[in-house]
C-alpha cells in the first residue's frame, strides 16, 4: 500500500444534479441555456454563506452568491466528456471511465418485442404503463388497476432505467427484486440500460406512495476505475447513498446506507469521525431526485440552503490531513422545460486545512480529472484525466 500521501483521506461529495452553467454542446441535447445554480439563485435571495467562502461564486457570477476576494477552497467546473448526461455517466467518468456511446434512453417507452420477452421470462400476468413517466404520477394513475391484476408498472424517464413499481401487499419485495433481477439479465446489448430500479409503494387508492425499499440494479463498470484500483491497494472505499449501486459496488470496501439529503449529510460526517485512509464517497440524491425532475425551484433551493447551513459539521468533522471536493454529476434544472437531466458543467470546489486556499482550478476539460486527482494523491495512475493535486498542495 502506498505510504506517504499529501492527504490521508479525500471525501468527494456529489450534489447530485447540481449543474453550473450549459455546456457549449447542450444545444445538441436539447438544453441550450439550461443553467441550474444560476437560474435557482435568479428565482429569489438563496442564502450560500459557507459554499460562497469556498469559492462558489468565484467559479462564474450567481445572484447573490458573490466572488470573494479570499475564497478559503479553490474552485472551477468540471466538462462531461462522456457521451451522456445520466447519473451513471458523470459518476463513472469521475471514476475514470470515459463513455463514448451513450446508455440507450426510450422516449416512447420499450420496444414490445423486449416487454413480451420481459413477461415471458419473469411470469408476470402482463404489465401496465411502459411509457417515461414520473414515479409518483404512473402509480396515482396506474396503481389501482395493478393492485386489482397484480401487473406489475413497468416505465421509463428521461435518464436510461427500466423501473419497475409494485404495491409491497400485492408484489412482496423478494419477488419484485426478483423481478428486477431477471430484467436485468434480459436487457443486456443494445438495451443495456444504465440502471434497473425497483420501486415499491404502498397505501390505497389516492394515497400512494412509494417506500424506501428502492433497490438499483447498475451496469457493473469496467474494473479499469478508480474505487478498485484504491481497494486493491489497501485503499478504503466508503460509499454513501445510491454511491455502492451507481458502481455495482465493485471496489466499495464499506456501504453506508442513506435515502436522502439528510441522511448522506449524517452519515459522511459520521464517515469523517471514524478511522480510514482513502475516499468517503458520498451522493446527495434529494437535488436531482424530489427537486431537478420535478421541477421544484422552491425546493432545490431550500435543499441547497440547508447543505450550506450543515457545512461547519462537516468541515468539523475533517483532520488536517483531510481533503473535501464538492461537485455534480450533469444538470438539472428546474426552470427548464421538461423533466430531464441538462447538458451542464459541474461546479468544482476543493476544501483542506492544509490545502493551498484560492486556487483558480479553471475549466477541466473532464470529471475524470476528479479520480486522477485522487489516485495521485495516493500515488496510484488512472490513466483518464488530468490531476489538479500539484495546484492545491500546500508549499
């Protein structure tokens, strides 16, 4: 294992959907002008204090989040190389790994060949919806009919999934993981989706509403990423969140279960107080989930006001030989049309007692350049990417 390291341990949190700014492609998806910090600090005062000490501001001009002379992290924003804009794409070019074709999406919902054979090889009596929908829409609308069949709701979004909604009464949870399990192995090739999800609900007619009993079911990644290749060196790889599941938990040395903002929050600051050496890796899942798809301005911008007000725990919570970067996955934003991700850099701010303060990081041509950082600072190579580490080590 390597000895000496700059840092003991680096602690990556993504603010999952938390875009800065459209990309010059984001015409080509769709999203020109999409902007979701910017156009959230536009929609009233949002109240930043610690992220605009780090530098927030300092990374390009938001309403009411100003430059500050003396920003205490550095700062700059992360491209998407990657040919996508989905949560498995941007964490997995942070880990490394580039992609050049997109995970296929289904705007008109599945091919019926691929449903029969879905229907066929799980025994279901059928299914009901296939068509992209919003999780809590599909089962108001479609729930009492599938609790009378026991069809399973079978829908898609804008981000490549198959999910798969059942009533935990009607469809018990190991038979709907089940379910889930032989969809993955069904949708392989072509259709290899980025995630198959499992989503169980419960309640009656008109008061739906879905558990926390979600399970994904990812593409393994290539091994050729960054949390193998700190695992395999005697590396901890702590995971946090939907973290494990985006990677198929190759490489994940500990899983810290969390199904929201607050959660995540919790327990990356309990990850901080206990002993380990290499990456906490941690997703605030509630931006891009409750706020970015449903296009809740008001609520993305509480959701970031409240991150902000529990930064002094976490930053408490860091050794002096820790290192914190705050970035994002794609877009999201909530003022813009429809419910999908936007083409957007992602902010970049890097925090460390004893990390050089105020460095412009400029625009990374990549989110990889994240994952090289890291395996230098371990002195470990992962070929994509360029490192940022000689920038922010203290003289």
């Amino acid at each position: 294992m390597p000895q000496s390291s700059p840092f003991n341990r680096i602690t990556l949190i993504v603010l999952d959907g938390a875009g800065i700014g459209a990309m010059p492609d984001a015409p080509e998806w769709g999203d020109a002008g999409s902007d979701t910090f910017g156009h959230i600090c536009e929609s009233r005062e949002v109240r930043l204090p610690n992220l605009q000490s780090l530098g927030l501001g300092n990374i390009r001009p938001l309403a009411g989040v100003l430059a500050v002379d003396k920003p205490r992290g550095c700062y700059g924003k992360c491209a998407l190389q990657s040919n996508g804009k989905d949560t498995t794409t941007g964490h997995w070019e942070m880990a490394g790994i580039i992609l050049e074709r997109a995970f296929p999406t289904y705007p008109n919902g599945f091919p019926q060949t691929l449903i029969d054979q879905f229907i066929a090889a799980t025994q279901v009596p059928g299914i009901l919806g296939n068509i992209p929908a919003s999780g809590t829409e599909i089962i108001k609308q479609l729930g009492p009919e599938h609790v009378k069949t026991g069809k399973p709701i079978v829908y898609t979004s804008a981000d490549s999934v198959f999910q798969i909604a059942a009533h935990e009464e009607v469809i018990p949870l190991d038979r709907l993981y089940e379910i889930c399990e032989t969809a993955r192995r069904i949708l392989r090739g072509e259709h290899e989706v980025g995630r198959v999800i499992a989503r169980p609900f419960l309640g009656e007619p008109g008061s739906f509403y879905r558990t926390e009993n979600r399970h994904d079911y990812a593409v393994p990644p290539p091994r050729e990423n960054l949390l193998p290749l700190l695992s395999d060196n005697g590396l901890d790889v702590v995971c946090i969140g939907k973290i494990a599941s985006i990677y198929d938990s190759t490489g994940v040395t500990r899983d810290l279960t969390a199904k929201n903002n607050e959660q995540s929050i919790d327990q990356t600051i309990r990850a901080l107080r206990d002993d380990a050496r290499g990456l906490i890796f941690s997703n605030l899942v509630d931006f891009d989930m409750l706020y970015g798809h449903r296009r809740d301005t008001e609520g993305y911008a509480r959701a970031l006001e409240h991150f902000d007000s529990r930064w002094p725990e976490i930053e408490s919570a860091m050794r002096p030989d820790d290192l914190l970067i705050i970035t994002a996955d794609h877009g999201n934003d909530p003022t813009y049309p429809g419910t999908d991700h936007t083409r957007e850099y992602a902010p970049l701010m890097v925090f460390g007692k004893h990390a050089r303060p105020g460095i412009n990081l400029g625009t990374r041509e990549s989110l990889s350049d994240i994952g090289h950082t890291i395996a230098e600072n371990f002195a470990l190579t992962l070929v994509a990417g360029t490192s940022f580490l000689p920038q922010i080590m203290a003289h």
